[in-house]
C-alpha cells in the first residue's frame, strides 16, 4: 500500500559553521516512523550546486568570393566565441549510513554519519572555459523506503574554498 503521507520524518543535525575541503562534517540523523517501513537504503550526500558562464568557439561558415571572375563561391569556415550561463548539481561526497532497516510504527532510530569532505574542488574551477562560477553546497538525507516514495531532507551548509 503507497500512503501519500511521508511514512519517516528525518531531522538532520550537525554543526553549523564554515566547513574547509578535507574536513569531516559529524552528522546526527533522527528516523522517526510514522508506520511500519522498511528502508531499503539511506544515505547522506554533500550536494555542489556550480553557476557559471562557459566561453567556447563556435564553427561559423562565410561566404567568401571563389579564385577569380566566373569560379564557383568558396565557403570559409571560421570560429566564434560564445558564452553559455550554466547551472550543475552533482554530489560532491556520500555516505550511505542505512541500509534494509525495519522501523516500526512511532519508534525512531538514530545515526551518527561522518561525512569527509574531499579535498575536489568545484568541477568549474578546474575548467578553463569557465568564469564567474559560484558554488552553493546542502547536505541531502535520502531515503528509499520500500512500497512508498523517497524520501529528501535537505540542508544548506557553508562550505568555502581556497
């Protein structure tokens, strides 16, 4: 039976402050199950979310003028830059934290999940066709519950970079 209603509430806990590359982020996470459930897996992603613009060239033909009087017209192809504004979301870093846990009705279960930062930056930041990039960062709690829809908690957290 699929209910409409979430089955879990998760609540996501963690220091909030500014987190560097390489650190370790200690999360607690709190299920509470409104039903009988089954958790098939659930785990605990750290989400860059990139803004940039992206330069590339782009072929262009002309039409130029052929050899002399009366030769067929010669097409030159040439090359122009352009920019795109581009939006990516990706996970940074996971940890999966649960995996086929059986919750019944009004109990609730913890985990305490840490989460290491890798020392990757943004994937703009290593593109040189890309400038002005911005990265946002929220830590994401999923959850598959069997025979209901997953479930997505989400956080912003403050990561900088060098």
């Amino acid at each position: 039976m699929v209910t409409r209603l979430r089955p879990l509430e998760v609540t996501i806990v963690f220091e909030h402050r500014r987190y560097k590359l390489g650190e370790t982020i200690d999360i607690d996470l709190e299920l509470h199950a409104r039903r009988d459930v089954v958790v098939r897996v659930g785990r605990v992603d750290l989400i860059c979310q990139e803004n940039y613009k992206q330069t590339f060239d782009v072929p262009v033909t002309k039409p130029g003028s052929g050899a002399g009087p009366g030769s067929p017209p010669v097409s030159v192809t040439a090359t122009k830059p352009t920019t795109q504004n581009r939006s990516e979301s990706y996970p940074h870093d996971s940890m999966t934290f649960v995996s086929d846990e059986r919750l019944e009705s009004g109990t609730s279960n913890k985990h305490e999940v840490r989460l290491e930062i890798s020392h990757d930056l943004p994937q703009h930041m290593s593109d040189p066709t890309a400038s002005g990039g911005e990265a946002s960062w929220l830590l994401v709690a999923t959850l598959d519950v069997a025979r209901a829809r997953d479930i997505a908690e989400r956080c912003p957290i403050d990561v900088v970079l060098p």
